[in-house]
C-alpha cells in the first residue's frame, strides 16, 4: 500500500516543467499552452475554409458547436448582460477541454489548484466588475447592505466565499475524479478503467465545466440586477 | 500522530453523508416529477443534474478538506 | 497542486489571452459567416419579392390593357349595331316610302284608267240613250221590243266594258 499511496502522491503533485530566471513553471501552466495552441491551430484551419453559400457538413456541424456553446453562455446570463456571455462560453469551452484532456494522457491542468484559483479570481472579478459597471460605485457599495444593513458582513464575506466554494468545487472534482481514476487503474488497469473514464473524464468533467460556468453566470446575473 | 491524521480525514469525508441525502432526495423528486409529467423528462433532467452537481458539492468540499488533512499535515 | 504561486498569474494571463483568441478565431469568423449569409438570404428574399411585386404589376397592367381591349370592343360593336340599325331603318324606310309610291302610282294609274274606260263607257251609254230616245220618239208602237233591244244592247255594252 506504500507503494500506491507514493504514486498517488506523486500524481497528485503537479511539477515544475522548467524555469525561468528562477520562475518555475508548473505543468498546468504548459499544459493550457498546448491547449491553446492546439485549439488556436484547429480554430484557424477550420474557419479559413468558410463559405457563405452551400456549407458543407463539417462547417454546418461547427457553426452548430459554436452557436449552442455561444447560446449556452447567453443562455445562461440572460439578455442583460449580453457582453459578458462570450467570456462564458470561452471559459466553458477552457474547462470542458481542460477536465477531459486527461483522456489524452495529460494531467488536467484544472487539477492543479493555481488554475481553478485562477479562473475563480477571474470569476469575482467580472462579477464585482459587472455590479460596479452596472450600479455605479456608490450603487455597488450600497448593495451590499441589501437587503437590510445587518447582513452586511455576510455580503461582504460573500465576496470571498464565491469564489473559494467555485475554486474548491471544480478543483475537488477534478482531483477527486483523477484519485479514484488512479485508485481503479491501480487495480486493474486493462479494461475496468474504460465506463469509470466515461463517468469521471468526460461527463463529470462537462459537468463540472456547466456547471462552473452556471454559477458564474447567476452571480454576475445576481449582481446586474 | 498518522493514525490522528486517518481518523481526522475520515471524519471530514463525512461530509458526504449530506451530500447523499440531498441527490438521494433531489433524485427522488425528480423521479416523481417525471412520473406526474413525463413529457418535461428532459428539463427536469438538466435541472437534477445540474442540482446534484451543485450537492455533491459539499462532499467534495469534505474531501479536499481530507486530502489538505492528509497533505499538509503528513 | 496545493500551492499557490507564480503560476496563478500565469494562469491568468492564460486564461486573457485564451478568451481574447477564442473571441478573434473562433467566434467572430463563425459569427460573420452566419450574419453574412443571414444577411445574402434575406437579400435574395428581397429580391424575389420585388420580383414577384413586378411580375404582379405587370399583371395588373395585362389585366387593364385586357379589360379596355374588351371595351374597345364592346364600343366598336355598339356602333357598328348602331349604325346597321340605322342603315336598316333608313332602309326600310326608303323601302315603304317606294312602296308608298308605287301603291300610290298604281292608284293613280287605276283611278286614271278608270277614267279612261268609264268615260268613253258613259259616252257610249249617254249616245245609247240618245239612240234610244230618237227611236222610242220615233216608233211608239211596240215599246217591250225596243226595251228587250235596249237591254240587250246595254248587256253587250256591260259585257265589252266591263
């Protein structure tokens, strides 16, 4: 059992590809380059070849990926808040390719807590960003004396705690997914591993990836009101 | 000292004790939603897995809280 | 894994520059391609709707010029009876008027001839009756004779005039 648990620690950690002038840079960080990359080449190869009349069926196949994941992220925040729905489609498309890369033999850059620390800093941001934006500063300010004065602390608090519970519940999933992927390929590694990569890679990692996005869209939501 | 850290990690995994009961409960509710209105078998799907996903939550806050238990104090 | 550092920032800056290259190479040419042929659609919906717009006014114009040839029409036969009416009153009124006039004519001829025959008739009875009365005057004697001669003669006379 030592043996399985120093794996495991070591799968776990995530390490320092190469430094920089004394600046490691983690494995997450190369990985999302190579995520961005491989998409930036894809994006570019698929959507040099448009044509306006008779699209083929790969271009009408795309354009329907495109506009639902874009009518996800709209969807979701409404018609209010229009301009922050590419954001959220963009993310949703980072995390969903991020969760599920660990089909590839990557280690999920969402698996390393800098990443999702990341996204859910970025995520209190554009929240915060679009209550001022909306409210003005004195209404933002205001608001979080709503609805009565005394729950002002909690508002306050509220800001810290949206983005930690964002931040741990896709870190916690996606760690959580890869322990127990580890765990079963550990005793078994041939054929069991296949349903739980179904259940755990794909569709807890889209899950997940919905429903980061979600709860970024009703805060922001919440917060234009 | 280990064996303290086992027991501390195993008590914060109970954390999802709650987390069962809601999807258990949130399942079961949909179940019968479906049965009373099988033509919305679809919405009440997306908003079952979406609400489970949001339950489920609180057992993955247990086991990082395990996993920080298990990391930062071996 | 647990740790933060560095690499949150990079992570950040990532996530800027994935948004911003997904915004440019994903999203604005799909984006553009559909408006695009939104927009080559609803041009050439346009189009044939002016089409069609004129193809119903020439239509209406068909129908107009149909419905005055129609009138044309209707006009030039009117006139035409019209005018075979007149021609025919005109005509049949010339023919009652000669008609008129021969009835008339052959009146007159009739009346003339008569004239003709009853004169001469009248003479020749008016110098019977002379005759007549000289003979009575002269022979007194067997009047039923003279009357059976008289009326024989009148008879003759009757049968050759009339």
């Amino acid at each position: 059992m030592g043996n399985l648990g120093e794996s495991l620690i070591e799968e776990l950690t995530c390490e320092t590809v190469f430094t920089v002038h004394g600046i490691g840079i983690s494995e997450s960080v190369v990985v999302t380059w190579v995520i961005m990359a491989a998409v930036l080449l894809a994006s570019i190869l698929l959507t040099s070849r448009l044509k306006v009349e008779n699209p083929g069926r790969g271009q009408l196949l795309l354009e329907h990926a495109v506009v639902s994941i874009q009518n996800i992220g709209t969807g979701i925040i409404g018609e209010e808040g229009r301009q922050y729905g590419a954001y959220l489609s963009a993310i949703l498309i980072y995390i969903g390719i991020a969760n599920t890369i660990g089909i590839l033999g990557f280690k999920p850059p969402t698996k390393d807590m800098n990443v999702t620390a990341a996204l859910a800093l970025m995520s209190i941001i554009l929240i915060e960003f679009a209550g001022i934006h909306k409210k003005g500063v004195r209404g933002w300010l205001k608001s979080f004396a709503e609805p009565i004065a005394i729950v002002t602390p909690i508002n306050i608090l509220e800001v810290f705690i949206k983005p930690l519970s964002l931040c741990m519940r896709l870190f916690g999933n996606v760690i959580g997914a890869f322990v127990i992927m580890k765990l079963i390929e550990h005793i078994l590694p041939w054929v069991l591993p296949v349903p739980f990569s179904m259940y755990f890679d794909i569709f807890d990692g889209l899950i997940q990836a919905y429903v980061f996005v979600f709860l970024t869209g009703l805060f922001i939501k919440e917060a234009i009101e | 000292m280990s064996t303290l850290i086992a027991i501390g990690a195993g008590i914060a995994v109970l954390a999802g004790i709650g987390a069962g009961i809601g999807i258990g409960i949130a399942t079961s509710k949909a179940t019968e939603a479906v049965a009373r209105q099988p033509e919305a078998e679809g919405k009440i799907m997306k908003i079952l897995l979406l609400g489970s996903a949001l339950a489920e939550a609180t057992a993955i806050y247990g086991f990082v809280i395990a996993l920080f238990i298990i990391i930062l104090l071996a | 894994m647990l740790r933060l550092d560095i690499n949150l920032l990079f992570t950040v800056i990532n996530l800027v520059i994935w948004y911003i290259l997904i915004r440019i190479f994903l999203f604005k040419p799909i984006n553009n391609i559909i408006s695009k042929r939104e927009a080559s659609i609803k041009s050439r919906y346009d189009e044939a709707q002016a089409i069609k717009e004129e193809a119903q006014a020439e239509k209406e114009k068909c129908r107009a010029f149909q419905a005055n040839l129609e009138e044309e029409k209707a006009k030039i036969v009117a006139q035409a009876n019209e005018k075979a009416r007149i021609d025919y009153d005109n005509i049949v009124e010339d023919a009652r008027k000669r008609a008129k006039q021969i009835v008339d004519d052959s009146k007159r001829e009739a009346e003339f001839q008569k004239e003709n025959i009853v004169g001469p008739a009248e003479e020749e009875i008016r110098a019977l009756i002379m005759d007549i009365a000289s003979k009575s005057l002269a022979s007194t004697d067997n009047d039923s004779a003279l009357y059976d001669q008289f009326l024989e003669k009148a008879g003759e006379m009757n049968n050759a005039g009339l």
